[in-house]
C-alpha cells in the first residue's frame, strides 16, 4: 500500500503517519527524518547534502528527489509506504509520478489534512511548549505556513483533480484518536 499525506505544518500528519504506518505495517518516510538519517551516512550524496544544508539553503528538489527515490528502492518500503512531507512541490510532484509510472507502481491514497491556520499557530506553539523547542517561535511558524500556503497547496489541488478517486480531505481539528479510526476505516473499506 503506498499513501502521500498532505497538510500544512501542525495539521498532525506526522503523528497520523505514524499511527497508521504501524498499523497497516508499511514504511513512514518523513522527510525530515529521511534527510537526517541520510546526513549520518559517507557517501557523495551525504556530502551534498551537508553542503546544501550547512549553506542554509533548503535541500534542492534534485537531491532531495535522489535521497527519496533511494528510499522508495529500499528494502524497507517494498510492503508499501506513506509518504509525509513529499511531494512538496509541484516539481517534486512530477518526479515522483514519473518514477512511480516508469516503476509500474501506483498510490492507492491521498489525504489532505485540512485546518485553519489559526489553530496550526496554537497547536504548534503549544507543541514547542511541551517540547521545549526553540524552533517553533510565531515567526516561523507564520513562515513555514506561508512555504505551505505558496508550494504545497498546490500540489494537493492538482493531485486532488488528478486523482479525485484516492483523494481524501481530513478534518485534522478533530481528536487523533477521531482521525484515525477514520483512516483506517477508509482503508479497510478499500481493501474489500
């Protein structure tokens, strides 16, 4: 089973990628873990990437569809994967519908965690509270909100055209245990 999840930073996705990753036994690959772990490793890739990011720049799409795509060829995600914070953009996008396509492999769900932003900012400040983060103050928050609003909406109203049959909007405002239950169920009713 393979799954995108879409959403802006707050939304819970991360936490419902995890949740449902370990339920239906298949690979979470959030991207920020993925380029962490990638960071760990000695190779020309890494290197590139340390470079990129030591910089202060954002990882490129190219490198960041290369760590991907090495991922996806893993081991680890040949039961299936949901993918959590790519595609982030509409570049990004394509690359993995054309590697997928060249792979003869399909998505079989797409869901759009949907909330106002409002709510995002309170739950992210009150996240960064309990977790005593630093990185989580208003005016990134606001920033990273703006990246969302900018390049990865779009990629969800165009996937949301192009594939209205998988498509899912979430009520992420709900309880987590509330979203959930309503993932799987809608799984499951798929699986029959």
């Amino acid at each position: 089973m393979r799954i995108i999840f879409f959403g802006p930073p707050g939304s819970g996705k991360g936490t419902q990628a995890k949740l449902l990753a370990n339920f239906i036994k298949i690979a979470h690959l959030s991207t920020g873990d993925i380029l962490r772990e990638k960071l760990k490793d000695e190779d020309n890739v890494s290197s590139e990437l340390k470079k990129e990011m030591s910089s202060g720049n954002l990882v490129s799409d190219d490198l960041l569809n290369k760590i991907i795509t090495n991922k996806l060829n893993s081991k680890s995600c040949y039961n299936g994967f949901i993918l959590d914070g790519y595609p982030r953009t509409l570049s990004q996008s394509n690359f993995l519908f054309s590697f997928l396509e060249f792979n003869n492999l399909n998505i079989d769900f797409i869901f759009d965690f949907n909330i106002d932003f409002n709510s995002v900012e309170k739950r992210i400040l009150n996240r960064s509270i309990q977790e005593k983060r630093t990185d989580d103050n208003l005016n990134v928050i606001k920033n990273r909100i703006n990246k969302y609003i900018k390049e990865t909406l779009p990629v969800s109203i165009e996937l949301s055209k192009k594939f209205k049959n998988i498509f899912t909007q979430i009520d992420a405002s709900r309880e987590i245990s509330e979203i959930q239950k309503e993932l799987i169920k809608i799984i499951k009713k798929a699986e029959f």
